[in-house]
C-alpha cells in the first residue's frame, strides 16, 4: 500500500523554539552551578516583551534577565528587549515528594517513545529531514546568508510503499528575509544552498515538489510576526507525529520530571528494540504517579512489525531496562547542562546517550 506522510520543523528563530531555548539555557546554568536543581522556568515572547516564569528550587544565582537577552542574541536577534521575571520557588509538597533518598517521579504523567527503520538512526524519515532542513537554513543564514533572518519553518512529505520510505513528494521552507533581496533570487539560493544539500539525490525526482516562501514575502518575523511559549512544538521536538507524544513537553523541566527524562528513556528501549530485531517499529507508552520511582504501566506496540512473540519483547526489556527515575537520571547521564543544544532540531536521532544501543 502506498500513502504519504508529512512532518514540519522550525528554527531556532521561530517564537516557540526562543521561548524553548531561553528555559533549556537556564535550566543549564542552574545544572552548573547545582545538579540537584529542581526547575520548571518557563518563557513567553510577543515583539520586544520576554516574560519569564515558573519555578525553581535551586541553589545557583541566576541572572533570568541576562540569560533571556544572550539567547537572542545568540540566535541572531539584534533588537533590544524587556524582560520580566515571576519565578518562585518550587512547593514544598512537590519537593518533599521527590526529593527523597531516591529520587520519584516529579509528576504524574504518560510519555512515549518510538523507533522504525526509515533511518539509520532509526527514526522517521520526514521529521529527520524537516529538522534538517531547519538547521542547515540557520547555519548557511550565520554562515554567509546574511540577507536571510532567524525565523523560518520547512515541512517534508515522505511517499511509502509498504511502510517503506521510497521518494520525497514535497518540500516547504519558509524563512524570514531582508528586504532587498527578491523572491526569485531567494528561492534559487534556498533551493541550492539549502534544500539540496540535505535531501539525499536518490530520493528526490522530477516530479518533487519544491515550495520557497510560497505565500510570498516573509519580512516581519520571530516576536515581532507572532507570539511564543516555551513547549508549544512538542510534535516538532519528537517524531513529527510519526509516534505518540505525551502530556508534557521537555524544555524548562529538569531531570526529576519524567516528561522530559522518561521520554528520552521510552526512546533509548524502543531504539534498541528496533535494532536488535525483535521489531521493525518499535512505539512505547509508559506512565508514572507523583512520588514513585517506578512506573505504574508499560505498553508496547510494535505495529504488527515483530519478529519475535510479543512477550519475548515485553521480556527483553523487563529483563534489560529499569524505569526508575533515579536509575534513568544515572544511566542517561541527565544531571549534565546539555539542554539548550537539544531544543531546537528535535531531541532524537541526535548523538545522546538515549541513542546508544544497549549490548
């Protein structure tokens, strides 16, 4: 059976993404001068206004004003902004809970990870390219594109046959650009400089579809074109809607919170299922309670793709995976302040600790 699948990616420039950034950079700063930082600091963006709240019980001294403006500019923002700060400090109910001798779960919730074969990294083909797309954008801009600007999105639709990956049907890119360049030109260089330098050249054809800032002009952007919050692109940050995705989003949260920490753990068991070959696609739910350390359920769907009986695979993780909060802290190495990397082009198929494979 053939069908299409389309994902969407967006920049580091895009509202959204600087909101996820802004919280990811000073969830980092606390983890460096605290590991034990409790932190669910949040941002929210509209023209030259940042608002940053949230909580936080955390030793580090954290200048939220500061790390908000480094962001934007470190995106390539040259506005000037005011920003706001309403932090509080973490309740105590919640610390009590968590905060124990082994550390629980921070809040109740689902998450879900997935794996399929598309890629050798073994994820699915159209957010991999869209999220690829998104950052070879941002880097030819810093590189030598300077009549290009920080927002932009880019959308790629996959033809499968038989669950396979066989062509690129469509390209979108969309970017914010200076004035003086014209539309033509800027398609030509997107196109070459952008487009083709990511999508393989057995995948596309002379029927792919390639569309350049189809509605036209893209000048006014970022904060100025639209409003952003930290976790709005939880799809984006994923699978591209491949897989599932949970309650919660990952950025501003710090290990303790199994939204983010137990997502990337569902990723690394149904990446090694995959290739393992117990299953060509491998899809994981898995669901905690405030103040446990072990999850109350697990759920694995392989999409009628296993090669083995499903409880030889239901036995292989039980058998070589713990789902303990502390456990997953220590063993994917979380304490560490890699997150601001990680929130903008997906947090999968990256060189993570979740991606290893488990001999």
């Amino acid at each position: 059976m053939k069908y299409f699948f389309t994902s969407e990616a967006v920049t580091e420039g895009h509202p959204d993404k600087i909101c996820d950034k802004i919280s990811d950079k000073i969830l980092d700063e606390a983890l460096k001068q605290d590991e034990d930082s409790r932190m669910a600091v949040e941002a929210t963006i509209k023209d030259d206004l940042v608002l940053i709240y949230g909580e936080a019980n955390t030793k580090a001294k954290l200048n939220y004003e500061k790390i908000a403006k480094w962001v934007l500019k470190d995106i390539g923002y040259k506005e000037k902004y005011n920003v706001i700060v309403k932090v509080s400090n973490q309740s105590k109910e919640i610390t009590e809970k968590v905060n124990q001798e082994e550390i629980k779960a921070g809040d109740q919730g689902i998450m879900f990870g997935y794996a399929c074969r598309d890629t050798k990294e073994l994820m699915p083909l159209a957010i991999m390219l869209a999220n690829r797309i998104c950052k070879r954008l941002s880097e030819y801009r810093k590189e030598e594109a300077n009549y290009l600007l920080p927002d932009g999105k880019s959308q790629v639709t996959i033809e499968y046959d038989d669950n396979k990956p066989i062509r690129v049907s469509h390209v979108v890119v969309v970017t914010q650009h200076v004035k003086k360049i014209k539309l033509d030109e800027l398609r030509e260089k997107v196109l070459e400089n952008v487009i083709l330098k990511v999508i393989p050249k057995e995948l596309v054809d002379d029927k792919t579809v390639y569309l350049i800032n189809p509605s036209g002009t893209f000048i006014v952007g970022g904060s100025f074109g639209d409003s952003g919050t930290t976790g709005r692109k939880i799809v984006v940050d994923t699978y591209g809607g491949k897989g599932r995705v949970g309650g919660g989003c990952f950025s501003s949260k710090d290990p303790s919170k199994v939204d983010r920490s137990a997502a990337y753990y569902a990723r690394y068991v149904c990446k090694n299922v995959v290739a393992h070959n117990y299953a060509d696609i491998c899809e994981l739910q898995v669901s905690y309670v405030i103040g446990y350390s072990k999850p109350i359920s697990i759920t694995i769907n392989t999409h009628n793709t296993e090669k083995v009986p499903i409880n030889e695979i239901y036995d292989y993780v039980n058998k070589n995976f713990d789902f303990t909060v502390q456990n997953i802290i220590d063993e994917l190495d979380l304490l560490k302040p890699i997150y601001y990397d990680l929130a903008s082009y997906g947090h999968f198929g990256r060189n993570n600790s979740w991606e290893k494979i488990k001999e």
